[in-house]
C-alpha cells in the first residue's frame, strides 16, 4: 500500500474556509480543491548518456486530486499491468542490460525539486523493456503533494511513451528485435537508452507525441480501473503555464493536464 504519509513540507494551499495549510518556502495559490498549482509544471532538467538528447524537462500532466477517498495504492492494484518500479532495478532483455526507469525531480509543493515518490510502468520491468522495442512502454513518475483536509492528498504524474533505442556510430535509431541490434546493444550497453516516441530515435507512428499519448492511455486505465471496482470517477482537462517549450529529444508537449477524482 502507498500512502500520502511522505516527508514533505504540507502545501501552502488556501481552502475555501479560507484557512491555510503550513506554509512552505513558496506558497502556491489554490482557486480549487483538487490541488495547489505547483512551483512548476514541468520537471527539473534531467540529463541523458546521449550526445543526440540535451538535458530535458518533462511535463506533469496528470493529478490525480486532493478529493479522492481512495488510496494510490488502491488504484494501482485495481489498474491492469501497472507495476511499482525502481530506479535501483535492472532488467536484461536479449543481452541489453537496462534500468527499469530513471529518477527525475519535481517541485510540486514549493519546497524545492524532489525525486518521484514512486514509479509505475505498464508491464513492470520485464514486460515494460519488450514493449519498449515497439514504442509501447509507458511509465509514470509520481509526486505526492500533502493538502490540508485530504487523507491522501494530490498525486502529479509525468507519464510518457517510450522505445528503446541505439545510438549505432553517432546516429540515434529504433532498436528492434532483430539479431543484428541485439548483438550491437549487448556489446554497446551504454549505447542504450529509453527515448521518448516521437523524438529522435524513437519509433513515431503510433505515439507521434509520447507525453499526451503516455498520459491518455494512464488516464483510461484509471477509469477502466474505477467502473471495475465501482468508485466514482470524474475528469477533466486544465490548461497550465510551462516553462519549458520541449520535451525530451525536442519532443512538444502542451499545456493540458487531466484531472482525476476517485472516490468510494
């Protein structure tokens, strides 16, 4: 079980009795229940092993809300094929020696940039590496923001399509499962690496947009999940102010964010 009980400075979240929550270094401004804005929107640039991706930042764009009853925890367990991560954990897929998600930061309670709380990725490790050969790894970074009146408080999410990767002799390429790529990331392992779809040796034909399709494909398995168990779901679409204009590889994204409501 996953709860919302992390380490963090409470936000500074004005409610509509007009109290305020502990103030932290930098005190967000709240026009709703749901969650405070956070300090950003995107993600603290994250560097990469590969010359042909600069440093990056990366959109959050889903929340689940400050007003859902049930747990993270729950959600997860009643999502199908959505597993815990860690950023310590490799997994070997036809020689190529990976880790099964990297740690990025994220200031979503005015405190300063933080790691994920925790990762999700669809098919775990193993299963997530093998549909990376297809574009069809997605994964999620999470952050807890603590509100004032909520037992679990805000969840921001940063979820993306990936593929896996090569960077054969200075040229960034999709890896496939093909004899040929399998010997060369076996023999090249730093050459390997988890691309963001639609950005440079990525696969591009079904996730043109890694972000907004990553966090449309998590977003309906939170409402399968719901109608599943019975929970009331709810969801809408918010337009924030980023600071950053590409993702990583130059992959776009924009300023939508879904926002999700689950209760018991």
């Amino acid at each position: 079980m996953i709860s919302a009980a992390v380490a963090l400075t409470a936000a500074g979240c004005t409610e509509s009795d007009g109290t305020t929550a502990a103030t932290p270094s930098v005190t967000p401004a709240c026009a709703s229940p749901d969650y405070c804005p956070p300090a950003s929107w995107d993600t603290a640039k994250a560097s990469t092993p590969l010359a042909q991706i600069p440093p990056f930042s990366e959109p959050l764009n889903v929340v689940i809300s400050a007003r859902s009853t049930v747990s993270l925890g729950a959600i997860q367990a009643a999502m199908d094929k959505w597993d815990t991560v860690s950023t310590a954990t490799t997994v070997t897929l036809s020689g190529i020696h990976l880790k099964c998600i990297s740690s990025e930061q994220a200031d979503v309670t005015g405190g300063g940039y933080v790691p994920q709380h925790v990762a999700w990725r669809l098919g775990g490790c193993v299963d997530g590496n093998a549909r990376s050969l297809t574009g069809d790894e997605d994964h999620a970074r999470i952050w807890n923001q603590p509100f004032k009146g909520s037992k679990y408080g805000a969840w921001f999410i940063a979820v993306s399509y990936e593929t896996l990767c090569l960077d054969r002799n200075g040229k960034l390429e999709p890896a496939s499962t093909n004899s040929d790529d399998e010997t060369y990331a076996a023999l090249h392992p730093s050459d390997a690496y988890h691309c963001v779809d639609g950005g440079p040796g990525s696969i591009h034909v079904k996730h043109p947009d890694g972000y907004s399709g990553g966090a449309a494909t998590f977003v309906a398995a939170v409402a399968a999940a719901a109608k599943a168990k019975g929970w009331h779901y709810s969801q809408r679409t918010v337009t924030v102010t980023r600071t950053a204009t590409a993702g990583e590889g130059g992959v776009p994204f924009n300023g939508d964010v879904y926002v999700l409501t689950v209760t018991a």
